[in-house]
C-alpha cells in the first residue's frame, strides 16, 4: 500500500470542485465540452493528482533524456537544431515543486517529415503500404488504416517516409492541432509530421498535452506552423511516476465525462420523441387530448429549442387545416369570398378567367392534388385564386449613395424585418419604376439560392422601394387577410410544395408559375382573423419558451464558469 503520508494534497480541493462540476455540467448546454477542457487544463498545470515527494524530479528525468538524445547521434532524423532557453515572460503559469518547464524539442528526439507520389504514376499507388493524410487523423486516439496507400516503389521515388508503428503523427498546415498514435506502420505526406518522443515520458501524457495546445498557425491561404515553431512549444514537465498518474486520473474523469454525455443524449433523445410522438397525435387526431398532455407537460417538454421549433410547425400545419380554431357556422362561406376575389379581379385583369402569373390561367385543382379533407365552409384553391399579381423584381445595381428609391434585397430582410436605413438605392426615377414599387400588404418571396422560399410581409413602409430582380412579389387579394397568407409561407404545407416545385441543378430556384399554382386551403374570412389572432398568441407563448430557455442555459452556463473560475 502506497504511504499517503508522501504525497502533498495541493490538489484535494480541486478534487471536491470538480465533483461540483460534473453535476453542474451536466445541466449547461456546453458543460461537459468545458469540463473536458478544464480536466486537461488542471492536469498540465499539476493540479489534477497529488504530487509525491519521493518522485524523482523532472530535472533527473532532463539528464536520462540527454542520454538517451546522445544513442540517436548520427541517425537519419537525429535532430540538430539548438533550442533558445525559456524566458521567465514565456512562461504562462507556475509549476508544481518538482516539475520543469521546457521546450517540446527537448523531448522529441527526432522529427519524420512526408511527401505526396506523382499522383501521374499509377504504379505508386494502391500498394500494401498504408499512406496518410490529414483526413485520416479525424480520430480520437490512434490510427489503425488509411483511406489511401502506396507501393514500396512509391517510397524510394518520393519524400514521403515509412513511420514505424508507436510514432505520434501531428497535423503542421491543415488540420492544426489533430494528432494520432499510429498502430501500424504508415507512410505520411508533406502535411504531417513524425514525432518520437523520448522513452522517458508518458507517451499518452504528451499526447494529452497536445491536445490542450491552441494551435492557431499563420499563412495567407493555408495556415501551418514550421518545425521550429512546434519544437519551441513550452511543456510543462512532471516527474515520470507523476505522469503515470495523470495519465490514469484523466482517463478516469474522461470516461465520467463519456457517461454523462451518454445519459443527456438518452435524454434528450427520449425527449424529441416523446414530444414528436405528442406533435403526431395533434396533427392526425381532431380530440385534442394531445393538446392536452403538451400543456400539462410542458415543463418538461420545452426545455430543449427543438422541441418549441417543432410546435411552430405543428401550429401553423394546425391552422391551414381548420382545426386551430372553432369553425362559426353564421361565417360566410369561402366560396362566397371567392366571388368577391373574383370581381376584385375583374378590375385588375378585365376578365373573370382564372389565372396566374402572367396572365396564364391556374390548372383546375385535381382529387389527387388534395392533401387532406378542409372543414365545412373552406376550399381548397391556388395561391394565384387569391392574388392579384405575382411577378419578378428590378434589375439594377445597389448604390449606398442613392436614397431616392431604395433596392430591396434578400439579403436586407433578416428575421422577418428589414432595417430601411441599410437599405441602398439604386438609380431608378419612382415613375420610371411604379411597377415596382412596394406597398403595404405585399409579400416578397426570394426565388432562388439558400434562401429560396423565404418570404416577407411589407408593413408600415416609409420610403420608395423597388424590389430586386431575385424576388417575387405576390400582391394579395384585399379581400384577403393578409397575415394568414404569410403565416401559410411560413408553415409545413408551404414548404413541402415550394420544395417540390424547386428546380435547377446549381442552386434550388421557384418562379412565378408554380408559387402561383401552390394549393392554398381558404378559411371564411372572419376565421381567417380568428386564426391569425390564435397564431399570434400561440407564437407569443414560443417566444416566451425559447426566451426560458435561453435565461435557463444562461444561468447554468453561469453557474459553471463561477465554479470553474474557483479552481
């Protein structure tokens, strides 16, 4: 049994403060990455184990590495470059009695660079010889294969090296900072280098080491750092036995950290479906009981952002099939306000024909088209049927100078909003463009690109505006509530035929003639108003959740940065 009276307990009240920290990191959304972090940070700085005073000190430990550097004199990768001595403004914090600081070059004893075969010769490649590169250290520890290999005519004819097995292979131009122990016998590419660090240190305590290094490189188009730079690294250096034990207690405290990762993604992922399975009833059940059990359960539903952004869904999938709200049967049927879209139509158009963008008219809508059955008193109809205009934007070029008539973009729209102030001009005289210009009530729709489909709702606008070429403009019927047009823009329905009318191999593109043909299911008009008024306060309650949510995540985040700050 070890003699306890030997060792100095500098660390037991990091000891007791870490056990704080597993339980609060389990509750903070980034914790447990910290408290990883925090493990590796306190195991350099010697404050993980307790130090042994009977451990021989590093300094002994610097004398047997020179003699075991001396056995390399006059191999291939003997290293011969001569190291600067630390200054005391080099040196990031105190070390543990016993320890030293020194350099990473003072324990590597040689250094391995690679090369790449002409990738012109067919006969350098697919060999027996495993050949790595950057995308073959995306592993936690060691490297067993190689996504690439070589032949033995490759090695001879290139200046890639065969790298013994127990090597430390790191990253020194893309991939900074990922390092592997290779199991077997690989060959390397200019990309990586070959380190063979001395016998007399815990190989996996430098690895570990390393791992804590925030390297960042330099260069113009591929950030690297030169072999000097990386043999110039300050290490802090332990006694041998204490390294064993580091080594051992970060081990331990990692596979905590393994553990509470696996429960929370238990979890959470018990969470996400007990809630998908809630979503699914509401939207295939018409009794509410679904309803029922997310309001009681809603404590313990809502503390996760998914879950809420799923509700979103579900409410406005709710709404566009009549079941967020009573139906009235004193409301005036939709066929009736079909009739006055009609005649608003007439004015427009001169006729009473159904069309769509461009004048051409809409398709009659087919059984097979219909997603599900609309309450008594709705129908199913096309966006265009509710329109009176869907067309392109204005083509010019943005100009911050110009404020005359300002140059919508997608990109000036931002969450629903758009700041007019940042919004430029373009040179554009208002009666040149009146086709163009934006009014109140308008919906835009970007058709093309990442943001293809997103929409905007034009309200209280103050300036003259023209908007560009890559949107499009659906000018609603005003027999219409216009906010249950765009919460329909913003719902599952939407979606899933925008996608579906999408083209373009590049980049997703919609234009005018599928928005106007999408199917739109059309409430009387006063549930239309009920619907938008339910949304708006159903939406309000999403906000206040993810609000919860971020105040919770915030306090807890808090909370282990105050307990981590103690150590």
């Amino acid at each position: 049994m070890t003699d306890r009276t030997n060792f100095v307990p500098s660390c037991l009240r990091v000891s007791d403060l870490l056990e704080q920290h597993f339980d609060t990191a389990f509750a903070a959304p980034d914790g447990i990455a910290k408290l990883r972090e925090l493990i590796l940070t306190l195991a350099m700085q010697g404050k993980l184990v307790e130090q042994d005073v009977n451990d021989p000190p590093a300094s002994e430990l610097l004398r047997e590495i020179e003699k075991e550097r001396a056995s390399h004199e006059g191999t291939k990768t003997r290293r011969k470059e001569k190291l600067p001595p630390i200054k005391p403004e080099e040196v990031p914090y105190e070390l543990p009695q016993g320890w030293k600081w020194v350099r990473l070059g003072d324990i590597v004893l040689s250094i391995t660079g690679g090369g790449t075969p002409s990738k012109n010769n067919p006969s350098f490649w697919g060999g027996d010889i495993p050949w790595a590169s950057v995308k073959d250290l995306n592993v936690e520890t060691y490297l067993d294969s190689t996504i690439d290999s070589i032949t033995e005519k490759a090695i001879g004819s290139s200046s890639t090296n065969l790298i013994p097995k127990g090597s430390i292979i790191v990253c020194t131009r893309m991939g900074l900072g990922k390092i592997a122990i290779n199991r077997v016998a690989v060959a390397i590419n200019q990309d990586l280098k070959a380190l063979t660090v001395s016998s007399h240190v815990d190989q996996m305590f430098f690895f570990k080491k390393y791992k804590n290094y925030k390297i960042t490189g330099s260069g113009m188009t591929v950030h690297g750092i030169r072999q000097e730079e990386l043999l110039n690294f300050l290490f802090p250096l332990p006694p041998l036995p204490e390294q064993h034990r580091i080594v051992a207690r970060i081990d331990q405290l990692m596979a905590r950290c393994d553990a509470l990762e696996k429960l929370r993604k238990e979890r959470e992922e018990k969470r996400l479906a007990v809630h998908a399975a809630a979503i699914k009833q509401l939207l295939d059940a018409p009794n509410g009981s679904a309803w029922e059990f997310i309001e009681q359960h809603f404590g313990a539903l809502y503390t996760v952002k998914e879950n809420v952004a799923e509700l979103r869904k579900a409410i406005l999938q709710l709404a566009v099939m009549g079941r967020l709200v009573e139906q009235d049967p004193n409301d005036p049927p939709a066929s009736e306000l079909l009739k006055e879209i009609e005649k608003e139509r007439a004015s427009h158009e001169g006729t009473k024909a159904r069309r769509g963008k461009g004048g051409k008219e809409l398709p009659e809508i087919k059984p097979e088209e219909v997603p599900y059955a609309l309450p008594k008193g709705w129908e199913w109809v096309r966006l265009g049927d509710v329109s009176t205009k869907i067309h392109y934007g204005y083509t010019a070029s943005a100009d911050h100078r110009i404020q005359d008539v300002r140059l919508l973009r997608i990109t000036d729209i931002q969450d629903n909003k758009v700041d007019w102030d940042t919004v430029p001009g373009c040179n554009a005289k208002k009666e040149d463009v009146g086709q163009y210009l934006l009014a109140d009530k308008d919906i835009l729709i970007a058709r093309t690109g990442g943001t293809v489909g997103k929409s905007y709702l034009v309200q209280d606008i103050n300036v003259d505006a023209v908007f560009a070429s890559y949107l499009i403009r659906v000018v609603p019927s005003r027999c219409i509530d216009v906010r249950f047009i765009k919460y329909f823009a913003e719902g599952p329905l939407y979606w899933r035929q925008l996608y579906a009318a999408c083209s373009g191999t590049g980049q997703p593109n919609v234009n005018g003639t599928s928005l106007s043909q999408l199917l739109f299911a059309l409430p009387p008009l006063p549930e239309q108003h009920r619907i938008v008024a339910r949304i708006d306060q159903l939406m309000a309650l999403c906000d206040t959740l993810d609000q919860q949510i971020d105040a919770a995540t915030g306090k807890q985040s808090e909370l282990l940065n105050a307990v981590m700050a103690q150590v």
